[in-house]
C-alpha cells in the first residue's frame, strides 16, 4: 500500500491541486481553489506519496459551528482504485472531528457509483436529492450526510491548519 503524506492546503499547492482537479467532470478554476483555501470557514487537505511528494488527493470543504461540509474529494487517474481515496476521508473525518464538527454533509452526481460506494462505505447516508441539480452534462444531485464520532477521532489525525 502506499504511504499517504496528509496535510492541508497550502497557497503553493493550489496549481498542482487544479491540475489534479481538472481531469474530472465539474473541475474548480485555479482561483475557485485560491478562495476555498483562504476561506475563514474552508477546510482542505492534499495526500502525497511518502517519500516522493507525487500529489495523490485533494478533498476540501467548509465547517461551521458543528456542521462539516464535503465539497469536492478526488484522487489521481492512474492511482485510483488503490484505498486512497477511503484513506483520506477517514482522515479527514478525524481531523473534522478534531475542529468539532459532529456531522457532515455532501453532494454527488446521482451516476456517480464509485463516490456513492466510497461514501457508504465511509458512515454516508443518503438524506435527499436536487434535481438537475449539475450542469454539463445536467443531473440530479444526491445528498448525503454522515456523522462525525469518537472512532473518527480514534483514527488519529490532528488538526494543524
Ligand atoms: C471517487 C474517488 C475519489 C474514489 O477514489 P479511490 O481512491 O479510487 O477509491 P478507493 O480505492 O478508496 O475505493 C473505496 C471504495 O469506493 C468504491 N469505489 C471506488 N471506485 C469505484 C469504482 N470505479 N466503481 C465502483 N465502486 C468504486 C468501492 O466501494 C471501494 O471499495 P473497494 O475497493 O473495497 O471495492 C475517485 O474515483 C475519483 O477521484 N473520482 C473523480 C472525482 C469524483 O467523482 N469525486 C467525488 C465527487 S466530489
């Protein structure tokens, strides 16, 4: 398995992040990353391979009060399919829980089975759905929420934002 170096965001990785972001559908602008990463309420982590620094994952969001929020998680192309993506959502989870966060939500496109599977898998419930909610192509949105408890905690990641 392939050691993941976790840590947040930093302005210097928002590039390489879009970049990473950009072979998937819905990509975020370079300056949509800059304003999740300076905002007051944005929470965001990258994994890279231990030792050779190669970006693997990006997963952002936002917290307020208790309530975490998953906007966009996404691993490497060529490195799918190998844990990371379940590997960094634990840690975000921990490090959520670490802030105070108690719940979380998020949105996916409703074709989208391998993040449907990955958020099952990860504690998520479906809780709703927004219809047409994407563009380009249009589709409806599955909401799903997930809550944040001491075994998050247990899985050891630290907050050092
Ligand atoms: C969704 C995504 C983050 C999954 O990352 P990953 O590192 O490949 O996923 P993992 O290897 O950790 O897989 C964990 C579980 O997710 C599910 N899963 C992952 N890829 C899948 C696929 N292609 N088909 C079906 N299920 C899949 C499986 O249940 C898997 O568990 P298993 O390996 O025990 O069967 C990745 O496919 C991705 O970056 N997609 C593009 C961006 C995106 O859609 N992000 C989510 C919406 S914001």
């Amino acid at each position: 398995m392939i050691d993941l170096d976790i840590r947040p965001i930093r302005s210097d990785d928002v590039a390489e992040v879009a970049r990473l972001d950009g072979e998937n559908l819905s990509a975020w602008a370079i300056d949509h990353f800059s304003r999740a990463v300076s905002s007051p309420h944005g929470w965001h982590l990258l994994a890279r391979a231990a030792p050779d620094g190669t970006l693997l994952a990006f997963i952002c969001g936002q917290i307020l009060d208790d309530e975490a929020e998953i906007h966009k998680v996404a691993v490497r192309k060529t490195c799918r399919r190998q844990q990371i993506g379940r590997r960094l959502i634990r840690h975000a989870l921990a490090y959520l829980h670490g802030l105070g966060a108690r719940t979380c939500f998020l949105e996916l496109r409703a074709t989208n089975l391998a993040a449907l599977n990955l958020y099952r898998s990860s504690g998520f419930q479906r809780c709703g759905l927004r219809k047409k909610y994407y563009t380009s192509p249009l589709e409806d949105a599955i909401i799903m929420q997930g809550a944040i408890g001491e075994e998050q905690q247990a899985a050891g990641a630290t907050p050092t934002a």
